[in-house]
C-alpha cells in the first residue's frame, strides 16, 4: 500500500518481524516484493514521489574525472532508475569474481558459482521464462545460428524486460497488499541503536519534522551514490556510536563503466552480419547480440573485461526512437499525449514502415535501415582504485538536512591498452568470420591519452560499499551485511569490488535473491493481500 504519512507505521509488525529498505528503486522494490512472497511485512521508505524527481544540484557535485551519471542517470521517485533504463539484463562472467593478478583488488569474498546458482531464479522473478535463457535457441527461433569466432571471442545475447519499470510492473501488488508498504516522500537521515544493532531509522517528512521508523532487518537500497552518502554522514553524527565511523573504505573504490566509440564498421557480407547483430525481439521480448572475450582468453591475455556492440545511425534513428518510446508509454501509462508528433515521425520513416513491421513480425528482428553507419562501441570495466572515491561537504546541506556528496571519479592508466587489445581482438575475428573490417580510431591505435577524454561513464555507479572478507578491505561481508551491525545490509552495486563488462543491475538482482533467502530462511508465506 502506498503512504504519504508515517503515522500507521508506529503500529508494530503485523507478523511479527519488519524489514525496512531505504530506497524505493530497481533493487528496493525487487527486494521488498520478494521478501512479500516469503510472508515478510516490509516498508519502503521513498524520498521522492510518484512522479519523475531528480535530485537538488546542491546535493551532489562531480570533480575528478566528468562523470555524467551522477546529474542524468539517477532519479527521486518511486521506481528510481528502473523508470529510466531500458531493462537490459546481463550476466557477469566467471572471472569477474575471482582475484585477478593485474586487477588489484579483484577478488569477490564470494564465488561465481555461488552467485550463478541464483540466476536463472531471478530471471523468473523478472518475468523472463526458462526457455528464453538458451541463446542458441534464441538465435534460432530468429533463423540464424550462432557465430563461432576466434581469437578468444564469443557472441553472446543480453536480454531485456518487458516492462522495465518497476514501480509500474508491481503497481497492483503496491496498491494491495496489505504487508508491501511504501511510504512516499520521506528522507532517511540517519539511525538509532547500540551494540551494533539498528533498531530504527531516523527519517524527515516533507514538513521538515523527524521520525523514527523501527524494525528487524535494515536494508540501504538507495543507489551507490545516496547509499554512502548516508553512510558517511551517519559516521560523522557524534551522538551516536556509529558501528562503521572508523572504517576508510566507506566511499571509496568508486567505479563505472567507461563507453565510447572505437571504431568505425566496413560490412563484408549484410546478410549473415545483419543475422549476427540485429536485435532479436521473441514474444516481446528483446535480446541484443553482442561480443566478448571468453574467460579462457581474458585469463591469458591479462587485459580489463570489455564487451562490444553494434551501433546503427541513419537519417531515421532519432524518428524510430520516438515511435518505440511512443509505443511503451501507450501500453505501460495508457497516455496518448503528442499525436502529433506521432503523425510527423511515422512520415519521416515513410518507405521504412512496411520493412520495419516484417522484420518485426516476420523475423523477429529489429529493422535496420541499409544505409544506416555501423560502428564499434565499447563498454568495459576499470581498475579499482581507492581514492576514486565518494566524500560529503557538512558545510553544505540539502532541504533534507543530509550534506552534500561529493564524487571525486578516477581512472586508471590500464584502462586503454586493454580498450586497445579487445579491440584488435574484435578486428582480427570479425574478419576471419567474414562478416566485416573495423577502422580503429587513431588516437586509439597510438595510445593517445586524449582518447581517454572520448570515453564516459554509462551511469553504472559501482563501489562505495564494496564486499570485503574483513573490514579491513570492505564495508559489507559476503552476505551483504555492514561490518560492525548485527542487521544492516546494503544491495545494489555499491557492494560491488569490480564491474565486469556487463551491465550491473542483473547480478545486483540476483545478490539481492541470495540474500532474501537468507533472511527468510525457515519462514514461509505466500504471496496473497488476505
């Protein structure tokens, strides 16, 4: 149920025990739902509201490295992110877990194994069936066959969901039921307890007065960059004996995926590329192909994991944008704003249309116009670095009272050489296939350093409160849970040690499954608002 005040929520748990996740977004909500399934009463404490919110420019400030996330890729409201990604799931590799010698600090407190073992669960969770998880049933339901590659590479496909925001894919089950409750517009501010042991939260509504919300479990799921500010300015409150004050690693190890463009695209043969590397769409849903280097190669070749994909730009790109994210809010929002606009974009496609539906309902694939510019795009992971960090200014506070957050973003010097590598990798390979050449960029080829300043962040905040075995090298332990504090977890990419090259949200997910498991180990429940 949805709340805008906080005054029900003084009543104790109705079963017995509460869970209160800080943070209304991707990770929170999925949480919170499957903490519901297991019988759980669980309260989402939202700062934002329903509506698309950003958070106050004097909140937060970027001064190392330009990091565009922090202002555009994060949001205040129900549903956080989830409301502005495209719902693109990837799963992280064997390797990226464990300790790499050319990675300082790459190696995970817990193993592939154990964090693969909660995958396929949580691609049901989301709504994607088993049948989808195979890719080469995928590619052949397409009528294509996988690529076989050398040079260590491999194609692989990422999958997306139907309706990639939350709030609005939980909508019914907020409104429902009785034990998922969400309380709107309130800001966490700090904790109380003793002995290592949160017993409330301290929160101010949108009046400015505080409250103390209690319960059992305590979960941050705010996002990366909110997720250690509040840490921090915990540690910094001198009138409570914060558990985590002494610990360096609050903030620090701040990463993000570093994309660009890297080289420009000669097709060899359309039709078997366009097989390849045209995005897949099955019973709606979409599965993007793209490429990779196996574990096996990374291992010999000692570079950073780096993936790449396809980028198609014709004179209609902008056009065919409009009409899908047209089409989305039709069937998710039921709003049919901007005919107009509708109307002037389906003539700017014009002969395009009739091909475009074919390929979509024919052979389920995405069209691409022939005369589109094809390039090379990467998104790869960084080193860990600890003084790429996340601090707070006291001396400026938001309307919320929390200081301001300051990201100081660094990047290491092995970052390129590695871009560099992959890509001769992806060259070498895509010709022996026979589908295409690559024109590398030059200021990559020379190692240039002003290549560098090409590359951007890709609103992937990670770090902050990385996993560690002991506190000496982490803020949580393997099961997510602050060092120093009997019941305080984080979730979300903040607990991150390194990126891979995948996308973090699936992985963050499938943590958060482990965890619910753990928590509710022994309790049953079923998902029923009665």
């Amino acid at each position: 149920m949805l709340l805008t005040e906080c005054a029900e929520l003084a009543v104790p748990a109705t079963g017995g025990r509460r869970t209160v996740i800080i943070g209304g977004g991707t990770v929170g909500l999925y949480a919170a739902r499957e903490l519901v399934k297991r019988g759980q009463e669980v309260v989402v404490i939202e700062c934002g509201g329903q509506a698309l919110g950003n958070f106050a420019p004097e909140s937060f400030a970027s001064v190392g490295k330009p990091h565009d996330g922090i202002r555009l890729g994060r949001a205040r409201n129900l549903g956080g992110t989830s409301n502005l990604w495209g719902g693109q799931l990837v799963e992280f590799q064997p390797v990226d877990f464990a300790g790499r010698d050319w990675v300082p600090d790459s190696k995970w407190p817990v193993t592939y194994a154990e964090v693969a073992a909660h995958y396929e669960r949580t691609y049901a969770n989301l709504g994607i069936p088993r049948e989808f998880l195979d890719d080469r049933q995928v590619f052949k339901h397409a009528g294509g066959a996988t690529t076989d590659f050398t040079e260590g590479l491999e194609l692989f496909l990422t999958r997306w969901l139907k309706v990639p925001s939350l709030s609005v894919a939980y909508a019914e089950e907020i409104r429902s039921h009785e034990k998922f409750k969400v309380l709107l517009n309130h800001t966490v501010v700090g904790f109380a307890g003793a002995n290592g042991a949160i017993t409330a939260i301290r929160i101010v509504d949108h009046a400015g007065k505080e409250h103390l919300i209690g319960g059992d479990e305590f979960i941050l799921a705010a996002g990366t960059i909110e997720i250690a500010r509040l840490l921090l300015h915990a540690a910094a409150t001198p009138s409570w004996d914060c558990p985590w004050r002494n610990n360096e690693n609050v903030g620090a190890y701040f990463q993000d995926h570093l994309v660009g463009r890297v080289a420009a695209l000669e097709v060899l043969d359309r039709r078997r590329f366009f097989n390849t590397f045209s995005t897949i769409v099955w019973s709606g849903h979409k599965f993007q192909p793209k490429i990779r280097l196996t574990d096996q190669t990374l291992q010999s070749s000692r570079i950073m994991n780096i993936q790449a994909m396809m980028s198609f730009e014709s004179s209609i790109s902008e056009n065919l944008v409009y009409l899908k994210q047209f089409v989305k809010a039709a069937l998710y929002s039921r709003k049919f704003s901007g005919l107009g606009d509708l109307f002037r974009n389906l003539r700017a496609c014009g002969a395009h249309l009739l091909p475009l539906m074919w390929k979509y309902v024919v052979q389920n694939r995405i069209f691409v116009p022939g005369t589109s510019k094809i390039s090379l795009n990467i998104q790869g992971e960084q080193t860990p670095l600890k003084a790429s960090r996340i601090s707070i200014d006291p001396a400026v506070k938001d309307a919320d009272g929390l200081p301001k957050a300051i990201l100081d973003w660094r990047v290491g010097s092995e970052e390129i050489a590695s871009i560099r590598e992959f890509t001769l990798h992806c060259d070498r390979a895509l010709r022996a296939a026979g589908l295409a050449r690559l024109h590398l960029a030059d200021w990559l080829m020379n190692l240039e350093p002003k290549f560098a300043a090409t590359l951007h962040d890709n609103y992937h905040q990670s770090g902050g409160a990385r996993m560690g075995e002991t506190e000496k090298d982490g803020v949580v332990d393997r099961d997510l849970r602050v060092f120093g504090t009997t019941n305080l977890y984080v979730i979300g990419a903040a607990s991150f040690r390194t990126t891979s090259n995948a996308n973090v949200t699936f992985t963050a997910l499938a943590l958060v499954t482990r965890l619910v498991d753990r928590l509710t180990s022994g309790r049953g429940g079923s998902f029923s608002s009665r």
